[in-house]
C-alpha cells in the first residue's frame, strides 16, 4: 500500500487580485482606439495639468495627437507605450 501524501497550498490573495486586475486592465486598454486627456489622467494616476507639462508635450507623445476643433485625442496603444517608455526613463 502507497502511503497518502498530503500537499499544503498557502495563496496570496491580494497576489492574486493584482494579477487578475492587471490582466482586467491589460484588456480593456486593448480595446480602445483613442484616448482624452481625462482618460490618459485616470489611466496614469496623473494630473491634467502635470500630463500636460510634462508627458504630453514629449515628441514621442505629441506624434499620437489628433486634433478636431479645440479637441484632442491620442491614438491609445502608441501613446500608452510612449508614456511607458518615458516613465521607464526617469
């Protein structure tokens, strides 16, 4: 007879719900086309006006901006990934 050996599975539960929030995230930023600045500001955690001074002034971000009026818009993967590689630099 085989003895029964037992296996003791310790889970993280906040690991756990960043993963999944993350991979929620990672989704949902794949489905948009464009991007306000509202939208950049809840999506980076930073103020309108310091994305103003500081990220969206940037060539590699100014590249993505599309303009209607007095509206803008940013192409949403390039920017996000623009942003990205500004924020990896500081």
């Amino acid at each position: 007879m085989i003895p029964a050996a037992k296996v003791h599975i310790e889970v993280d539960q906040k690991e756990i719900a960043r993963i999944i929030e993350e991979q929620i995230s990672r989704q949902v930023h794949q489905q948009l086309l464009l991007l306000d600045i509202n939208k950049i500001a809840e999506l980076t955690s930073m103020s309108v006006r310091y994305l103003e001074d500081e990220i969206l002034s940037d060539p590699r971000v100014r590249m993505y901006e599309r303009k209607k009026q007095r509206k803008r818009w940013w192409l949403a993967q390039p920017t996000l990934k623009a942003i990205e590689e500004i924020v990896s630099n500081w």
